[in-house]
C-alpha cells in the first residue's frame, strides 16, 4: 500500500483532499467491519445455542457458508474464542485391556467404505456411556454406510453378547437385507463370539473384522461414536440407565 511508502498527508496533497477525508474513511471501514463482526458473532451464538453447545467452530462455520456469509474458519474461531464459546469435549472413557491373545479374522471390508446401494456394507461397535446412578452403561450400534444412518442399536447396563445381538436384530428386522451383506466389527469378544457368528450366518450376511488395534478400519464407525459423544452425551449428566436411554432414543432416531 502506498501510505506504507509516503506520508499521510503527501498522499492528501496529491490527490488533493484533507487529511479529516482520510481518518474519515478509515472510520467507515473500522465500522462496517465492527458493525459485520457484531452481526457475525450473534448469529455464532444463536447456533451455538440451538445445537445446546454442541456445535464447534467447523460446524457452526460449514452453516455460516451455506446462510450466504463470507467467512473464514479462522474467523469464526476468533469470534468465538472472543466471546468464551466453544464446544465441551470430555476424557474418553479407557476400558480395561484384556489379557487374552486376541485371534486375527478376515478384514473383508479392507477400508473400503464405497457402497452402490443400502444394506450392502454394515459396520457396528459398542460405546460406553456414564449415569450417576447405574455406572456406566452400554451402546451397541449397527451403521449402514450407504446412508451413514444407524439401522440399529441395542442399550443395556452389561456390555455382552446379547447387546450386540439385539443391534443387529433390530437393524435386520427394520431392514430386511438381502444376502451377502459385510457386517463389520472390531475384535470384541461379543462380536467374535459364537452366538454372534451364528446370528450372523442365520441371517445370510458376512462377518469382517478390523486388525488388531488398528481402529481406522472401522473409522466411520468410530466417528459416528465421537459426534454423538459430542454433541449429546458429554453434554448432559444422565441421572440412570432409563434417562440415558430415553435421550439416546431422541438422539439417534431425530
């Protein structure tokens, strides 16, 4: 910029205006982006405030673009840091590893999460989920990834193979696939089980399973798991199991 290189008031001379012109427009412009930023950072609260603070900044600036507003990631951080807002993200949970060799099996999904249709790739897992006073309870859920929409689920206070079980019930009774559907977990003894494989081969599907400590096999799984945990459990103190399962219900089916 020239007022970089010149003085102010040599710039004014020679385009022949004062130098109150100048701090003038400087006003304007301080002002429209004040006036731009305060406009901004409203409606940041306001969804802010609809997603119950469960939005972060990509979120909030993903719906900022599509509403017409030009502004940077980077920007609505700022804004956002600015006025003390952010979405909460507590400490996982760490189960307890176990001590038992665990036996590799057939990784038929290999990363490939391309589908052509529903109900030709399923992936499902367990999360653990905390109530002041039943303890930690459990989440079984079976995610379809044509539709990246959970077709089943299954809640219980036992992490077992009866959890994982009623999911797929649920999802294949909602569903009704036709054979040779992948259903693909990790290594969990629920889901290496031999009561699992049977339901699993009763209902004309193929068992994949992720390599040992290896969870980007099963990655939108996992993701689904993280943004429900962000946006609705680490945002709430479940009192017991019924209260959590009546919020998981309004989560998962909204």
């Amino acid at each position: 910029m020239q007022k970089d290189q010149y003085p102010i008031q040599t710039l004014c001379d020679v385009l022949e205006i004062p130098r109150s012109t100048y701090y003038q427009s400087l006003q304007v412009v301080e002002s429209n982006r004040k006036r731009e930023n305060k406009e901004l950072t409203e409606r940041i609260i306001g969804l802010h405030t609809e997603s119950k603070k469960r939005y972060g900044a990509p979120k909030i600036h993903m719906i900022l673009q599509k509403e017409g507003y030009t502004v940077s990631l980077k920007g609505v951080q700022r804004l956002m840091k600015k006025s003390e807002i952010r979405s909460i993200i507590q400490k996982k949970y760490r189960p307890y590893s176990s001590k038992h060799p665990i036996e590799e099996r057939d990784n038929l999904l290999n990363r490939d999460f391309s589908t052509t249709t529903i109900n030709e790739k399923w992936v499902a897992d367990i999360t653990y989920i905390h109530t002041l006073r039943d303890g930690w309870c459990y989440l079984a859920s079976v995610l379809d990834l044509h539709s990246k929409k959970v077709v089943g689920y299954s809640f219980s206070r036992k992490m077992t193979t009866d959890l994982v079980m009623k999911a797929l019930d649920n999802a294949y009774e909602t569903q009704k696939p036709a054979e040779g559907l992948i259903i693909h977990t990790d290594l969990g003894s629920q889901y290496t089980s031999e009561e699992f494989t049977k339901s699993v081969q009763s209902k004309g599907m193929k068992q994949s399973f992720s390599q040992k400590g290896c969870p980007y096999d099963n990655a939108c799984m996992e993701s689904f798991h993280a943004i429900l945990k962000k946006e609705e459990i680490y945002q709430v103190k479940y009192v017991d199991y019924h209260s959590a399962k009546i919020a998981l219900f309004q989560y998962i089916e909204g």
